[in-house]
C-alpha cells in the first residue's frame, strides 16, 4: 500500500504542481505583453488561458498533501522532523498561491480584460506583474525545497 500511495503523491505532485509553478511563471511576462499591447486579442486570450491553468491546477494539486499524509501516516514517519518541516512549507507554499499569486493574477486579467472591451483603462503597470512575479518565485522556491526535503529526507532511517 505505501508504494502506490507514494506513487500518487508523486504523480500528482508532478502532474499539478508542475504546471502551476510554469503557468504562473510564465503569466508576469505573458501579462506585461498584453499590457503593452491592449488590443492583442491572442495576448489576452494567452493570460486567461495561464490563470486557468493556475487554478484549475491548484485544486487539482489538493491531492498532493493529501497523499502524502496518507504515504507519510503508512509508514508512521509522521513525526519526523523533515516531515513536519515538509508540510510546514507546503502550507505556506499554498497560502502563497491562494492568497498571493492568484489574486493578483485575476486582478491583473480583469483589468487587461476591461481594457480590451474598453470598458475602462488599465491601472496595472510593469511594477505589479513584477511584484506578482516575486510571489510566484517564492511559491516555486518553496515547492523546490520540498521537493528536495523529499529526495534527501534528512535524519530518515528509510534510506533516502
């Protein structure tokens, strides 16, 4: 049972986390071009389709912690110190995207959208996509020193 638990927390760890880390990093950048250019429909449609990314991922990416309890509970490492640390992180990590990265990814889209049908004009500039972009390096920084947490389990007596 603990391998194929540890297998489904890999591959949704993988296949959910993998693309919010590159869909929100690639939306600043995405999203600066469309500012520069408000009638780009293509660049619009490109920062809708990343946001949906992100969030449609992160919702998906639930599985991953729920996973790893489950892996982490199987093979009674729970009380480990880089298990702890691992999910101190991971909760930080999340309440980075929810509360950092993707608000500010939808204020950004509704704004460029606003623009587009010239409902009203843009009040986002270059410094908030920046600022969003600082955000998602820290969401992606944190997912990496788990990731490696995983790999090197400090003080693990399972042989990692």
């Amino acid at each position: 049972m603990t391998k194929f638990l540890l297998t489904v927390h890999i591959l949704f760890a993988i296949l959910a986390i993998g693309p919010v880390a590159v869909a929100a990093s690639m939306f600043p950048p995405t999203a600066r071009r469309a500012l520069a250019a408000p009638t780009d429909a293509q660049a619009l449609a490109s920062v809708r389709l990343l946001h949906r990314i992100c969030r449609v991922y992160a919702a998906v990416g639930v599985a991953v912690p729920v996973f790893g309890f489950a892996t982490a509970k199987n093979m009674g490492i729970l009380g480990d110190t880089w298990i702890i640390v691992s999910i101190v992180l991971t909760t930080i990590a999340a309440g980075a995207l929810i509360a950092l990265v993707l608000p500010r990814q939808d204020a950004i889209l509704t704004e460029l959208e606003a623009t587009a049908t010239g409902d009203g004009e843009t009040a986002t500039d270059v410094r908030r996509t920046i600022q969003l972009a600082m955000f998602t390096g820290v969401f992606n920084l944190l997912w990496a020193v788990v990731t490696v947490l995983m790999i090197l389990r400090p003080g693990s007596t399972t042989g990692g």
